[in-house]
C-alpha cells in the first residue's frame, strides 16, 4: 500500500499542478465556462488509464503458465523503470517552462474556440501521467493484494488532489519544488528496486547471470516473505540474499539516474 501511496501521490500532484495551471489561467482569461472542456479530457485520460490497468492487472491474474507470466512480469518492470528514468529527467529539465507552455497552449484553444484543442490539451497532459502511473504501480505491486494496492491509489489521489486545490488557490501557499525534488530521490529509489526484480525475473528464466549468489545474506535478520521485508522490498527493492547481478544494476542505476537528476543544467543548450 505505502509504494502505491507514494507513487499515486508523486504523480498524482503533477497532474493536479498541470490542471490547476490550465484552469487559473482559465480563470485570469475570463474563459472559466471553458472549464469543462478541460474535465472531458481529464475524464476521458483517466478512463484510458484506469482501462489500461485493469488490462494489465487482468492479463497477469490469469496467466498460468509460468514461462510466460515470469518474462512479463519482468518486462513490465524494465519498461516501468525506463519510462519512469526518462519521465523523472523530462519533467526536471522542463519544470522552468512549463507553467508558460501550458498557457500558451491555453491560450491558443481559447483562441480557437474549438472543444476539442482544450480537451485534447487536458487529455494529453493527464494520460502521460496516467499511463506511467499504471505501469509503475503494476511493476511495483505484484505481489500486493488488489485492494491495498486500490487504497494506496485512492489515498494517493485524494493528498494529490488535495495539494491541487491548494496550488489552484494560490501557489504560493505550498513550495513544490522540495515537494517534487524529495519524492523524485524516492521514486528513483524505488525504481532502482523495480530494476533488481526485473533482473531477478530473467535470472529464473536463466536469461542473464547471476554472478555470485548469493552476495550476501540477511534472512536471518529480516526475510524479504516477512511483513518487514516485504515492505522493504516494494520501497527500496530489499532482497535478503541478492546476487552480484542485482547488486550491481541496483548501485549503478541508482548512482547513474541520481547524478543525471541533480547534475547542472549547461548554459550551452540556450541556442537560437
């Protein structure tokens, strides 16, 4: 439930901080009857999400053949990660920009007057988010019963939601760049932990190597079936007796998207 939670949350507010951009400059046009034109886009990119994993979710639940399910699962966690890493990076080297993006957009469909620019903008905004959520929390809750994983999602949303209408309110009130800076480090932590199941997942297939295995253990302390450890498990990707492999691709994943995260931005890409 907790990395439902944190997941759900992180995503959820960049939606909430996207919407409330779009409808405060909604508002400042005098367009705030155009609102509901961003609420069908919204609608629709969270029936195409919520659609998207009970797809997911589904075709798991019911795949019995372990040759198959196994690769899956794996692959849903390698893409979860990927996409993800390039999200994370995408929305720290766009931050600056793109409040002003959003409200030229805006501007352009109020312009227009067509439902379907404002819509589409709404829609667009919100299913990239949607669908990354999806796959990370699919990636991440495997082994978590549906209706944690449902509480943590509700949970999640409605903090996000919450923080939403404070932003819409009057930014000032809450400072969102510690905010997306903290849960930005968690969720590359987590991703990091996704990483060392998907590698986990083709090791059992014998697809990649396992290097010495195990590199250490810890059962004796705190197994990764106990409540403990299963929750260590989904945060930080905790295996009590992890091979060389997952140790490996959990250090340098971490340090790697880290350090691409916090490195400078150049003054050399402000071009033409």
């Amino acid at each position: 439930m907790l990395n439902t939670f944190i997941i759900t949350l992180r995503e959820g507010v960049e939606i909430a901080v996207m919407l409330a951009i779009i409808l405060a400059y909604l508002r400042q046009l005098g367009a705030s009857r155009s609102a509901n034109k961003v609420w069908l886009g919204t609608a629709a990119a969270a029936i195409v999400s919520v659609a998207a994993a009970v797809g997911i979710f589904a075709v798991l639940h019911t795949t019995k053949v372990e040759r198959f399910q196994a690769p899956l699962e794996g692959t849903l966690k390698l893409l979860a990660v990927i996409i993800l890493t390039w999200m994370t990076l995408w929305m720290k080297r766009e931050s600056a920009t793109i409040g002003s993006s959003l409200r030229q957009r805006v501007l352009h469909a109020v312009s227009d007057g067509s439902v379907w620019t404002l819509a589409s903008l709404a829609f667009i905004s919100v299913v990239r988010e949607g669908i990354e959520t999806v796959l990370f929390v699919v990636g991440s809750t495997q082994q978590t019963s549906p209706a944690a994983t449902i509480s943590g999602a509700v949970l999640g949303f409605t903090v996000a939601a919450i923080l939403g209408e404070i932003v819409y309110g009057g930014s000032r009130r809450i400072a969102l760049k510690p905010f997306f800076t903290v849960m930005s480090v968690l969720l590359t932590v987590m991703a990091a932990g996704l990483l060392v199941g998907g590698v986990g997942e083709f090791q059992g297939l014998g697809l990649l190597p396992t290097g010495v295995a195990p590199l250490w253990s810890t059962r004796a302390i705190v197994s990764d079936t106990s409540i403990v450890g299963g929750l260590l498990g989904s945060v930080f990707g905790y295996v009590d007796s992890p091979n060389l492999v997952q140790v490996v691709a959990w250090i340098a994943y971490l340090v790697g998207a880290l350090w691409a995260y916090f490195r400078p931005a150049t003054s050399a890409s402000v071009t033409g």
